[in-house]
C-alpha cells in the first residue's frame, strides 16, 4: 500500500460482492475485493465493477462496501486495570 496514495485521503476498502453463476443463475457466489480507493467516490471499485461487466459472465446481484482510513492522529487511552508481578 503507498503511503503517498494514503496521504491523498485512498482508504482501505473492501467490498463483498454477490454474483449470479453463470450454469445456475439462481445461486449466488461472493467474491470479496480490496484497494486503496477514495470514499464516498470509490473510483477503483467502480473501474473493477466496470471490468466485471465487461468481461466476467456472473452478472451483479449486490455488493457491499467498507471503508477505513489508515492513517490518523494517535489515540491515547486508559487501560482498565493493572497487575503487578514480582
């Protein structure tokens, strides 16, 4: 993952997508798809979406998608409790 395309706001993304099988239309497989890509756009996705109607026989039935930054401020917290060992 580049750390330049991350300082430009890319996100790490998932997507799960559900897909018609071509011999069985009425059973549905998931591929599940990751990039960097830029929220709520998602430019990368919709270039593979787009290769994927193009190209690949299971047509669409759904897909999913998450998104999370991977870089942020640091986060400082309590811990709940302590031990002490000798």
């Amino acid at each position: 993952m580049s750390l330049v395309r991350q300082l430009q706001d890319y996100r790490l993304t998932t997507a799960e997508i559900l897909y018609r099988l071509p011999d069985h239309p009425h059973v549905l497989q998931t591929f599940i798809w990751q990039d960097l890509d830029i929220a709520p756009v998602y430019p990368v996705l919709h270039k593979f979406l787009d290769f994927w109607g193009r190209e690949i026989e299971g047509s669409l039935h759904s897909v999913r998608v998450a998104s999370a930054s991977l870089i942020g401020p640091a986060r400082i917290g309590h811990i709940g409790e302590s031990m002490l060992l000798h």
